[in-house]
C-alpha cells in the first residue's frame, strides 16, 4: 500500500476503534485485509464485508482474545478456500 493510503487506514483504524470502544482490539488489521481479499478473489467481492463481519462476530462470541479472532480468521479463509 502506498504512504497515503497507509495513513488514511491508520486514521481510520483509530476513529473506528475510538467510536465503537475497541481501542485495545487485539487485531491485526492486516490479517483482516488478508481475509477481506481472499474472500473477494475466491468467493465474489462482496463476500469481503460478509466474512470479515461474520469473522469478527464469530471471535467475539468465542471471547474476544488475540487467538479467538485468530482462529475465526483461519477458518474463514479455509472455509473461502472450499
């Protein structure tokens, strides 16, 4: 990604974060993007919002922790994989 666009996700990241009280989200925002383009590519684009939301749903019923979101993420990809 280029400096700018960088700098608008990270703003982004923050405003989001602030506005929904997941300042301490244990996330990484690139594993989502990850995520979001697996399911885009092998699925059909607007399965991206879909299973990103779905995933972060999915860890947070789990609990919410650093290996909770990890996991959901996994299994999405394997489940965008077929």
């Amino acid at each position: 990604m280029s400096d700018d666009v960088d700098a608008a996700l990270d703003a982004w990241w923050a405003t989001l974060t602030r506005a929904l009280g997941l300042e301490d989200v244990p996330v990484d925002r690139d594993a989502i993007l990850g995520l979001a383009g697996e399911a885009a590519h092998r699925v059909v684009r607007p399965a991206a919002p879909i299973t990103t939301f779905l995933a972060g749903y999915a860890a947070g019923l789990a609990g919410g922790s650093a290996a909770d979101v990890a996991s959901a993420i996994e299994r999405s990809r394997t489940a965008a994989r077929g």
